[in-house]
C-alpha cells in the first residue's frame, strides 16, 4: 500500500509539473513575456467565448497585445486558437453579419498571425472546412493545437 500511495504521489508529481501555468489576466502575461530576459519562441492565444458575437471583441484584443509583443520582441511568433462558440462568427455565411471579425483574422494572417478554430467543435455542428473562409485554419482539435504550439516553445495567453 505504501508503494501504491509513493507512485500515485510522483503520477500527481507529474502531472501538475507538465501543466500550462496559465494567469488570470492576459495584460499581466504580456507585460511579464515583453520583460522577461529569455522570452518565449512565440505566444498563442487562445479564445473560448459563448457567443458568435464575442469574437470581435477578443480579436480586437489579440490585435492589441500582438502589436504590443511585436514592438517588444520583433521577432516573436504568434498565434490564435478559437474553440469556443465564437468561432461560426467566421463562417462564411457570417462574412456580412459579422464582417469586423472577419477583416480583422485577414489582418491579422496577413501579419503571419494564423488563426485556427476547432474542427472537432465545428463537426458538433456539422460544419466542415469548406463552411470557412481559406484565411482560417480549421485544425482538427483546438486544444490539441494549443498543445501543439506550446511544444514548439509558446506561453499560453487566454484571452477573456
């Protein structure tokens, strides 16, 4: 029993040890990034929002903070994960409804910023990537993603 309580104690060890350290406030996570002596390779933000509507608002927030990072750190990669529900603002069919969201992922690619959304969510809805516009990724799985970049050496931001 006591060997039993040793190895789940080191698996909880672990575990914690390998999960992102994610603060509250995605201002703080940018001022700590553009200061820090070894910054990362690159930042990807990740947006989970309730509602089509909410992604203008967070892209504006991203455009923001990348500026912000860019100005600081020229060379810094960055990137942009939607999973939520705000992600179908970025249907085709939504290009006129929600035209501000989509001029703003044009600037932002053009900039060598990629936004992805979750294919995994979109199927939920039986949305595939021909429901998108080619300047959005549909990558198989947001969180799967997110993972992906933070393997490849970006700090996480959330973005509320």
């Amino acid at each position: 029993m006591k060997a039993f309580k040793y190895f789940v104690g080191i698996l909880i060890s672990v575990f914690v040890s390998y999960m992102p350290i994610v603060s509250a406030d995605a201002d703080t996570d940018i001022k700590f990034i553009v200061s820090a002596q070894n910054p990362p390779y690159g930042v990807v933000f990740e947006i989970i929002e309730n509602s089509e509507a909410d992604l203008a608002a967070a892209l504006k927030k991203v455009e923001n903070y990348s500026k912000k990072l860019k100005s600081a750190i020229p060379k810094m990669k960055l990137a942009v994960v939607s999973h939520g529900t705000e992600q179908f603002a970025l249907l085709n069919k939504n290009k006129n409804k929600h035209s501000d969201s989509h001029k703003k992922v044009q600037s932002l690619v053009s900039e060598d910023v990629p936004l992805h959304i979750c294919g995994t969510h979109a199927s939920w809805y039986h949305y595939t990537d021909k429901d998108f516009p080619s300047y959005v990724d549909v990558a198989v799985a947001g969180p799967a993603k997110i993972r992906e970049y933070q393997r490849e050496g970006y700090a996480l931001v959330v973005i509320e």
